[in-house]
C-alpha cells in the first residue's frame, strides 16, 4: 500500500459496522476511543473516533493532515483509509510491525530525524492555513510572568507533591531562566510535527524504518521547537541524543519549554482526571530533565 493511495474504505459501509471490534491501545493525551479493528476481509486497521467538541476539531484537522501528506507523497505517515462525514473519526493504515516503545538507539534516532527533516520540504500545502499556523497549536505569550506572579510557583510545587514528583524550582532560577529569552522569538517559517516523541513514532528494527502518528498539533513552526522537546524525551528515556548531534542542543529552546510545560502544570493544577494526571507526571517529568540539561550545558 503506498503513500499516494486514496481513502479505500467506505466509513458507513466498511468501517463502523466492525468498531465493535476495536482492540483499545494505550496512550495519548486527549479524549478519544483508538484502538486496531479487525474488518470483514480480515484485515485491520487503526481507528481513532473523536469524543468532545475540542477532539472532533483537533482530528479534523489530523484527518486533513493525512490527506495532503498523503496525496504528495510524504513516506513517514501512515496512509488514510477512510473517515466519516463529519471528519470526527478515520481509519488509517495499522503498523503492524511497528513497536512505539520509548527505547532508542541511534538506528532509530536516525530514523525519526529523517521523518522530520524530510517533512519541510511540503511546507507549502500548508502555507496560509490559519489552522496550520503555531499559534493554533503553541500559545506564543510570554509564560514566565504568569509563573512567577504572587504564589503561583507554589502552587505549581504543591502539584509536583500531589504527582509525587520530587522537583523543587526557585523563584531566583525561573527569573534567570527569563532573562535568557529576552529578545528572542520563536520561528515559524518550518512545517513540524511537533508531536514528535516515542508514543507518536511507529518504527520498525527491522528496516529501520518509521512513521509518526498523531498528526493535530502540525504547524509551520520553528524545527527547534519539534526536536528539542524529542530529545528531551529520549534523554528521561535514558538515551543522549546530543551524543550524537551536539549541535542542536539549545539552551533558549530548552528554557521556553520549562515555561510552557510549568505553564500548563499550573493550569491543569485543579483537575484530577487521569488524562490530566498523566499529562502533568509528563510534563513534570519533561521540565526535570531540561533543567538537567540547563544545568549540564554544552
């Protein structure tokens, strides 16, 4: 099945008559069923279906994602294979072979790298979207106010304690850490994924290989912006990327994102959900392991 493939499953008459059959799989951080569905000719597939206003806008916009990455050409998204009316639940290709484990090697560091590097080139079809753009993705205000504002930092602290995350940050810090974005913005002239973390990237060892998932948060963005946070991920995994590519170590990059992820820390603070409580351990333990690198440097 190749990449240029057009949608070859009917949703009405193919797909929803089997979601019964849907084997839930874990992961991901919105409100949406996911899960393989065995079809009638017995092959399967990996269906998402949107739940709640906010999910059904963001797989829109996966669903048209697919669509044009697909149609170029793009090798490193899974195919679309159908999608309902109201662009509120598709079926896509299911990587059967592929392991989203967050292990790395530099096989696979290879691999997703040239996912995103090969991905600017379709910038293009998606110059001019406004629901393309970073700020519908990114908030682009300054966080750091916020954070440092009355008891904020406070209640950001009590949070880490109610997550049992043994992460204390000082006032006297954040405030250095703001003084290093001064004059700096964040670029956008560059299609991301950003999303791009081991959850989001089905790759197989064998021809080591790989296709990102999860295409919402896509956005002409600042590459920075789409490989920092990776790294990140791969480094609480236990593996250092920068070994391998000391160049993209960027301590600017690393400071905007302990802002937005104590940001969104603080803002999720009153909900327990287990959707929200995963999101912040996450994002805890994201903010833990840039300060690492911060305090690290290179």
């Amino acid at each position: 099945m190749t990449s240029n493939q057009a949608v070859s499953y009917d949703w009405v008459r193919d797909i929803e008559p089997y979601v019964h059959t849907m084997q839930p799989v874990q992961g991901g951080y919105t409100l949406a069923k996911r899960g393989v569905v065995t079809l009638a000719d017995g092959s399967r597939v990996f269906v998402k279906i949107a739940e709640g206003a906010t999910t059904k806008k963001w797989l829109r916009k996966e669903i048209i994602a697919h669509q044009r990455l697909n149609k170029a050409g793009y090798p490193f998204i899974p195919d679309l294979l159908s999608y309902n009316d109201s662009y509120s639940a598709m079926a896509v290709e299911f990587l059967e072979h592929a392991s989203f484990e967050n292990t790395w090697d530099k096989d696979k560091l290879a691999a997703i790298l040239n996912a995103q590097t090969s991905l600017k080139q379709y910038a293009d079809l998606f110059t001019h979207d406004p629901d393309f753009t970073l700020e519908s993705v990114v908030g682009l205000d300054a966080k750091w106010p916020v954070i440092l504002q009355d008891d904020n930092l406070s209640k950001i602290h009590a949070r880490f304690k109610q997550l049992g995350v043994d992460l204390v940050c000082t006032k006297k810090q954040l405030q250095s850490y703001e003084h290093m974005l001064d004059g700096w913005n964040i670029a956008d002239t560059t299609l991301v994924h950003q999303d791009s973390r081991a959850d989001n990237f089905g790759y197989n060892p064998y021809t080591k290989q790989g296709k990102l998932v999860d295409w919402n948060w896509l956005c002409l963005g600042d590459e920075s912006l789409d490989r920092t946070p990776l790294f990140v991920n791969m480094y609480i995994s236990g593996f250092d990327p920068y070994v391998y590519h000391p160049t993209t170590y960027d301590p600017k990059m690393l400071v905007y994102l302990v802002s937005f992820w104590l940001e969104r820390i603080l803002s999720n603070s009153e909900d327990s959900s287990d959707i929200s409580t995963q999101r912040s351990l996450a994002q805890a333990a994201s903010v833990r392991a840039s300060i690492k690198l911060l305090e690290r440097g290179h």
